[in-house]
C-alpha cells in the first residue's frame, strides 16, 4: 500500500503506477489524481492536511484485505481501459484537429 498525502502535484503517476504493481493506495483529493482514483473507485481518498481522515484510510485499507485487492483490481482495469498511451494520443490528437479546423 502508498499514501499519497500530496496537495500540489500536477498529475501525480505514483499512485497510477502503485496501482499497476498490485499496491493499493490511499490518496489525497487534490493530488491531481485523486479525481481518478475516486471515479475509478480503485483506493481510498481523503482531503489533503486532513490527518485524522488519513489515519482512518489508512487502517481501514489495511484492515480489509477483499476491499482492498477489489480496489487495485478496479484500478488496474480502469487505467488500462482509460489511460493506455493509444486512448491518450488518440484524444489529444483530437484536440489538435479541432484547434486547426476553429483557430479562432
């Protein structure tokens, strides 16, 4: 398992790619990734400077070992169907054709 109490991070990776290795996490909101570790419902997510909520993830991670494994198995789902490279080049590639077809 990771926590990840970190407010100011443009997209934090670690969490994604603990996912990746089997790990769970536990992640603050305003991570940048904590977003989608919410909407994938792949770990536990708390506000960020709040050290009590993340003391109760924490335990409550560790504690339940089949919620914890349904977690990295929903995450690891998730991130291989929304976030794999092609799924990304593809969307950006959209963005830039759309930005050439309206350049105003």
């Amino acid at each position: 398992m990771i926590a990840y109490p970190a407010a100011h991070e443009s997209f934090g990776l670690v969490p994604i790619e603990a996912l990746l290795c089997g790990k769970a996490v536990v992640v603050a909101r305003e991570s940048g990734c904590g977003e989608l570790i919410e909407r994938a419902r792949a770990g536990i997510t708390f506000p960020h400077g709040n050290v009590s909520q993340l003391g109760d993830a924490l335990l409550a991670i560790l504690a339940d070992d089949t919620a914890r494994t349904e977690m990295v198995r929903r995450g690891q789902t998730f991130i291989l169907r929304e976030l794999s490279w092609r799924r990304i080049a593809t969307e950006m590639e959209h963005v830039y054709e759309t930005a050439i077809a309206n350049p105003n």
